[in-house]
C-alpha cells in the first residue's frame, strides 16, 4: 500500500500558550506588519483588544479585520486580503472558530496573489508564488481548520466551495484551552461531535491509511474522554485542551484521507436550510452508524476500540451514550419540518456530495439513503 | 502544562514510493535545477544512475555530490553547497543514511546563505533567508535525520557539531522499504534499535510530553514488532517498512524532546574511539536500563507498556530478548579493550554529554556511572 501524509503543522499547546501569541508573531514577520482576522464576538467580548495589544507588544503594526458573518464569504476574504496589502502585512494570525481560520489562511493567498479568492475556488488556478505564513489560534474544538490545507467559503451566488493547498497550512497553531472555555454547552457538544466524526470517518473511509488512522484514532480516544467531562465541568481545562488537541488531530487525519456518508448527509441538509454544521455533522453519523456497524471492516474495527468499544457492533450504543453525555439535544431545527426525505435524498446525491456520499468500501443504495434522510428529518423540532 | 510540537514534514509510504522521486522533485524545483547529494555507496551498487535518470526524466538538471566518508565532514557539506551554488539548484534531493541526510539539510542553508557550515554550527549565527526546500530519501531506518532539524557534522578539528533550525527539515520524505532491503543484517539491527532508543529516550526523559509521546510509542511499536521480522526475513518488505516508519516517527519524537542517558554513554564512547552509533546507543542502554526500570515514573511505564510489556519491571528481559531476535550481537570492537571505566565516565561526564545525562527525573551518580562504562567495555571483544 502507498499513501501520503501531509505536513502536520507545529503547535504550541496548554493553558497560557496564548501569552506567546506577541513573541512568536513576531519571529514569523520580518517586515513587523500583521493582518489579524478575528471573530467579532471576541471584539464583542471586549477580548480583541488585549490581544492586539499583545502584538503590538511585541513591535508589530497590527491591522484588524472582524468583518465575518456565518461562514466565510469570497467577498469577506477579499476585504480582508485587501486591507492586508495595503498594510504591506507578511503574516496572517486567525483567531475564532473555524470561519476566522479559513479566511486568514485564504488571505495568505489573496495577499501576494489574486486579490478574489473565486480565483482559487475549486483549483481554478493555481496557488501564487510567495504565500503569506499564518498564526492560527482555534477558539472552539471542532472543524480542525487549523490543522488542513482545505479553505471552505461560499461565493457570489451562495454555493460553497473550496480552494486547497499544502502551502495554506499554518506555520503555528496556539491550542490555548482556556480560549475555548466560554463556548456554550450546545456548542461546545456540536463541534466536539464534529471532530469525532472527522476522525472517524478519515479512519473508516475507503482512502484511510496508516498514516491517517494513527492520528484519527488519537482523536477519538481524546474526543471520547474529554467530551463528557466538559459538559459535567465546563471549566475543566484539561479537558478542554484534550477537546482542541482531538480537533486538532481530526483535522490532521481528514487533511489526508477526507470524509465519508455523515459528511454528504451534513452537506446536503446544509444545502436546504440552515443549520449548524457540527449538529447536522452529528445527526448524520447517528442515523448511518447502524449501516456502518452492519459493515465492519479492519478499519471500523479499529476505530470502534479507539473509542474503547469492543468491537463495531457495541458502536450505536457507545455513540448514543456519548450524545446522551455531551449535554446537547441533536435535533435540526424547526425549518427542516416541510422538507421531505426526498429532497434531502436528492441533495446528498448531488455532485458535491458524491465523493463523500462513495467513499466507504460499499455505497449505500437509493432505500438506505431514503431511510438515513427520513430518520434526520424525524428530529426537526 | 505547556509543550510545543515541531512541524512534522510530509511522507510519500510504501514500496514503490522511490517511482515518484522524479515529478516529486519537479514540483519542488521552480527552477529545474537539483542538488543530489548520496551516499558513495549508491553509486557503488550502480544504483545512483537510475535515480539520476529518473530525476532527469522530469525534467531536472541534476547536479550528482558523493563526496561523503563517515559521518558528515564541514568541508564535505561545503563543497556539496558549492556544487549546488555553481548549478543554480532551489532543491535539494539527499539520499542515503543519516550522513547525506545532514548533508543535504545542511546544503540547503549553505546554497543561498554562508558558503562554510561552520558559520551555523552550536548556532553561531541564525540562518539565511530563503532557505531551499529539501526531499529526503532514506536508506537506513535508524537517525531519523528525515523527520528532526538537526543536523550533526563535524569541524576541520574534527569536533562533533551541530546546527539545528526548523527550516532544515525536508519538504517531502519518501519512505520507501525496498530501498533499505540490501543493509546488512547487523547493520539493521544496530540502526533499529537507535531509533527504539530515540522513540524510548523521547519517551521517558524529564522534557517529554504529550505530543512527542503519541510518535514515540507508534515507533516502539511498530519496531518492536517489525524488527524480530525482518531479522528472520530480511526481504519482508511490510516488516522493512514498519521499521523505517518507526524511524521516522522516532525522529519526530526527539526532534520535539531529545535523548537521554544511553545516547550520553554512545557519545561519550564514540569520542574515544570509533564505533558505529547505533551500536554504541543499543550498548548504553542495555547497560542503564536496569537503572531506569528501577525508578519507574508513568512515562516510563508508558513507555513499557508501547513495546508491549506489562510494566516498567519487565523491560530488562523484554529488551535483552528483542536484541537476541535481532540477530545482532551488541560488544564495543577491539579498540575499547585498553580504555578504563574511568577514562569512559569522564567522556560521559563531558559538556557535550551533560544535556543528555542530566535529561532523567534523577541523575545517576557518579558511582553509577562508573559502573554503566565498566558494563559497557566489558563488551568489548
């Protein structure tokens, strides 16, 4: 068997590595000019400033951009690439959740190349010479953006798209714990049942490999220890730094083998309504787990005793166990009650979804489709 | 608690890797033009000419440095970046063991920055700007020197010396088993267990963490099981693998954390007369072994627990028996007979030694010591 890993980018990890934030900014730019890509709820919070304020500690000329809604829009990036260059910045810090992160890593591109970045949506072009280095400092466990080569944005008209390079990577990540600390409990669940998922799903899926499942399995045992002591303490900051290290590592393992049928049936309910990607993430692994289980490869095998599981036919228990003890309800919202199980068929078979939706050794058929979508639905409140 | 983790370069696995050698490099070499630097002993075997050919074949001027003897000489790293300079390369491509792996690392900040390695050595002076970007190749599965940003040489008075930056590691590893299938039996044993030494030091010393442990027990793992395997069948291309892969996740682990007593005792041997390091590292940690079981901290029980022993107690036998199925016999050569325990403690003892002996929860002392250096030279045939 041949397979890639990818570059895993450098960490500095545990309570306080965001003091290092001015100092180690500075060492990655030389020319002391940093764009700083930041949620606005930490500007909300009054959280923004201290940080900047660390930067410019450390001698750098800070130039901030807060101006992200939702997930990252072409537009976003491109006012955030923009006011980078005129600053003449040479580093990108992202701090948020996984929208922040994406779109300080697709300004690292914008800045020295296409000002747009539709021009690198879907591999239209390739990279320009000369990407900028970025900073990444995750403020929730979950998508693991700040561990894969993979920009998500939506364009002009909407859709979501992607643009994917090595080069996008991080030179550093701060997994700061105590950053993540004031999530929610709803929240901190639906990204932690994201993470699980990434890394189950990159372990399980036809393209896994040694290199992936290694990483992949250290996530699940991370995820499925430290999410329930999260929720019973939402201040216990070992495990909320076991949470980030899980995300972190998902991360690394979908960067090199990607997703599978959760992530298609996520997708497409995504594309119908509104809903929160780590929750319709998760329902979509309830729903497909039993089919899963009824197939158990090596690989499911493995990943069931990653998750402390004897073996893939205690998995369905185990997962609903683990949701139970996450604190959060899994149901999709109340705009999903008029959709039908067939229009969400219909959208996780479309082109978008299909590499997902085919990544397992068996595809699904048609029926099997038609009762995940119906059992999904049959939780909207 | 608060670690960093070092930038883990990307991998190409399996048999077969070796084939992408070619538009690998091509995509690293904007400008066509690759320093080769390999093992004398490549060409020797007439298997240097095929990679030449295959470099070439994607379109690279390539530029052939051999001029390697031992472990890596300043003068040799200097004259292997003169050859690069002169041909205009912006790759370096280096294959072999863990001396053309220095010297390629090495090359690729003497090319665009100071003509003399010295400049960089014990950190004289930062690194240049511009570092080239590097493809390993490794033949042995031992140093690790493709996963670490160290790089060990030695000055005109033949002083061991290193530089260390983390730009010096590779862009891309290929790890390809069937490359390693010719090194000698004994050879294979001795850089085998080097690296489970690597993995175990990282593993256990006073500055492991985290993050280095979850490479280092994948590599005690996989070596323990792969290199009884490949002693037994020397062509057993999975075994040959899963013994480079515990190499390299090796590497990783002391990049992030450093060695420790054994690696004290196999330099300090090393600077009284020649020995082959991996040797000499297998030798200094059976004799301290004992001595470390005795005082089992979690991570050393951890660490027992990765090679598959119950506990910490166990790893004596557990050891002295993996040795055994190695097929390698562990005794200093003739050169050691006139050296006394004393003149061997006091090497140990030595400032270049210090970091590594003191690297342990506790220190031994200096009767310890002397008894470590007596078991070591009674080896000696």
């Amino acid at each position: 068997m041949r397979y890639s890993t990818g570059t895993i980018p450098a960490t500095l990890c545990g309570p306080g590595a965001i003091d290092r934030l001015g100092p180690e900014a500075a060492a990655l730019s030389p020319a002391g000019s940093v764009l700083l890509v930041a949620d606005p709820w930490l500007q909300a919070q009054g959280r923004l400033a201290p940080l900047e304020q660390a930067l410019a500690g450390a001698g750098l000329r800070v130039t901030a951009f807060t101006g992200l809604s939702g997930e990252p829009k072409s537009t976003q990036v491109a006012a955030a690439a923009a006011a980078g260059r005129a600053a003449g910045a040479d580093l990108v810090v992202g701090i948020g959740g996984g929208s922040a992160l994406d779109t300080a890593k697709l300004a690292t591109a914008c800045i020295p190349g296409a000002p747009d970045p539709m021009a690198y949506a879907l591999a239209a072009a390739p990279m320009p010479p000369g990407l900028l280095p970025s900073l990444l400092v995750p403020t929730t466990a979950g998508t693991g953006a700040e561990s894969c080569a993979t920009c998500i944005f939506s364009g002009p008209d909407g859709r979501k798209l992607w643009a994917w390079d090595p080069g996008l990577k991080p030179r550093l990540v701060l997994l700061d714990p105590a950053l993540t600390v004031s999530l929610p409990r709803d929240l901190t669940a639906f990204c932690a049942l994201d993470a699980f998922v990434h890394a189950f799903e990159a372990a399980t899926n036809a393209r896994t490999h040694p290199g992936a499942a290694l990483h992949a399995h250290h996530a699940l045992g991370l995820i499925c220890a430290a999410l329930p002591r999260v929720a019973e303490a939402p201040g216990d900051l070992a495990a909320r730094e076991a949470l980030l290290l899980g995300a972190f590592h998902a991360g690394v393992a979908i960067d090199m083998c990607g997703t599978a049928i959760a992530h298609a049936l996520s997708h497409g309910a995504a594309a119908l309504a509104p809903v929160q990607h780590g929750l319709a993430t998760a329902l979509g692994f309830g729903v497909s787990l039993g089919w899963l289980a009824a197939r158990p490869t090596p690989q499911v095998e493995a990943a069931a005793r990653a998750c402390g599981c004897a073996g893939a036919a205690a998995l369905p228990g185990f997962w609903e166990a683990l949701v139970a003890r996450s604190g959060a309800t899994l149901a999709l919202p109340a705009a999903f009650r008029g959709v039908s199980a067939e229009a969400l068929t219909r959208a996780v078979e479309g082109p978008e979804c299909a590499p997902m939706l085919t990544a397992h050794a068996e595809t699904p058929d048609r029926e099997t489709l038609l009762g995940f979508a119906a059992a999904m639905l049959a939780t909207a409140a």
